[in-house]
C-alpha cells in the first residue's frame, strides 16, 4: 500500500488522518501551523482521496498501512493524531503497536459502536449524476435534495474532480465505502494502551459523551481530555487557533 502522503516540516514526526469522506486537504490549516514545529505527515488513508482504491477496508487494514507508511518513510516512532474515522485508526494502530506510538491524539470520536447515521449521505453521492454534470454548482444543487446543511455538501463535494477525460469523478471510493461501513461503524478493538491519550471533543458534538467514558478508560486508562468550545465535530477547521494551541501545550510539554 502506498498511501498519497504530503510531508511539510521539521522536527519530531506527527502523522495526520482524516475523517471518512475527507482528504489530507482538510487539514490544510493545521498542516501549516503544526509544521513549524513537526515533521507533518498528512495522509489519505485507503480508498479515500489519492491514496489506492481497494475492494476492502477496516481499521485493522487501516491502521497496517500506517505502519506500512512508517517504515517507508524509516520512522521508528511519531506523534499520531487522527479525527473521527482517522481517530479509530489511529486507537487501532496505538493499540496493535504502542511502541510505533509516542503521544497520541483522538478527535471527537470514542471507541464504540455508532448507528448508521450516514444514510443520507451515501443516499445523496448516489444521487449525483456524474455523466451529465455539468459544474459543481450543480452537483450541490443534487445532494441539497438528500442533505440540508450547506457545510456538509461543501465538505463531500471537495472529492469531486474532473478526470483527463473532463468527466466529474469522486475521489472517494464510494461502493466500497458504503459496502464496508458496518466496518466503519465498529469500534477499533485490543489490548488497553497504557499510555497517556488526549482526547478532543467538539462542545457541539455528540460523538464523544458521557456515556462513552467507561469504554474510553477500559481501552486507553491514562486517558485526558480537552473541549473545543462552540465546536461541533470538526473543531481543528471550526476553532482552528484553540485546536493549534491545545494540541502544541500537548505535544510539546
């Protein structure tokens, strides 16, 4: 596996990882910021931006490739921060090789079983009418049928691109996607990571609650915790300064 990697930086290496339907292009902003003082690595992880498409993916594949994109890039260990999707990779990697794992970041996402609530979503990408569009004006006029909030269509619709051929694509693997998301939806699953995490929610966001903290603490005990606040589920876009700043006061204590 040979994800599409960008590398920006100097200093201790820290991966980064997107969410499901992202790119490493979401993590523009925090690209720059944190790589004045990290090696940044962004990836996009399997069957998601430019990195391969195959007929499969889970964390347990998932969290493979970035040991895979470790030892290509000759890195013993790093920083690890992931969001959502990327998060539970990122608890799958941490929990498969601790010692590839110096401190480790999860935003907005817990170690659980989530319902489906993507419905709409795929409902909509299936919808787009690749062949005949015309701009992507259009295709947001396509997915508003599906989707109400104009922030989500913006986010889905930086997957679409033209090909060499001037056809609308996604860059998504969008049948595996959807035929794995019982994948997607599962908890990362090991042994407890003993050492320290920090976790980062969203105040808006109903991905990481209450609810969720025995399961939190069973798998990663020396779990911390910090809130965004007036942040829903993309805090390192929504608040991107208090993000930079929590997650430097982490790494760099």
């Amino acid at each position: 596996m040979q994800l599409h990697l960008q590398v920006s930086g100097s200093g201790a290496p820290l991966i980064i990882m997107h969410g499901l339907f992202g790119t490493l292009l979401n993590w523009s902003g925090q690209i720059k910021a944190l790589s004045e003082h990290f090696t940044v690595y962004a990836v996009d992880l399997r069957n998601h931006g430019r990195s391969p498409h195959t007929d499969s993916t889970s964390y347990p594949l998932m969290a493979d490739d970035i040991i895979e994109l470790m030892d290509q890039q000759g890195l013993k260990s790093a920083h690890i921060l992931g969001h959502s999707m990327g998060g539970k990779v990122a608890m799958q990697l941490a929990m498969n090789h601790p010692q590839r794992v110096e401190k480790l970041i999860i935003v907005d996402i817990a170690p659980v079983q989530y319902p489906n609530h993507h419905s709409d979503v795929f409902r909509g990408l299936n919808a787009v009418q690749l062949n005949s569009l015309k701009s992507r004006g259009e295709a947001d006029q396509q997915l508003a049928n599906y989707i109400d909030e104009l922030s989500v269509r913006q986010f889905l619709l930086t997957n679409l691109y033209r090909t060499e051929a001037k056809q609308f694509a996604w860059r998504m693997n969008l049948p595996v996607l959807e035929a794995c998301y019982d994948e997607i939806s599962k908890p990362p699953s090991g042994p407890a990571f003993a050492k320290p995490v920090l976790f980062i929610k969203g105040e808006l966001s109903d991905y990481i609650t209450a609810d969720y903290r025995d399961q939190i603490l069973r798998l990663f005990p020396k779990a911390d915790y910090r809130m965004v606040q007036g942040s829903g589920h993309w805090p390192h876009a929504e608040k991107a300064s208090v993000f930079t700043r929590l997650v430097l006061n982490y790494l760099l204590k």
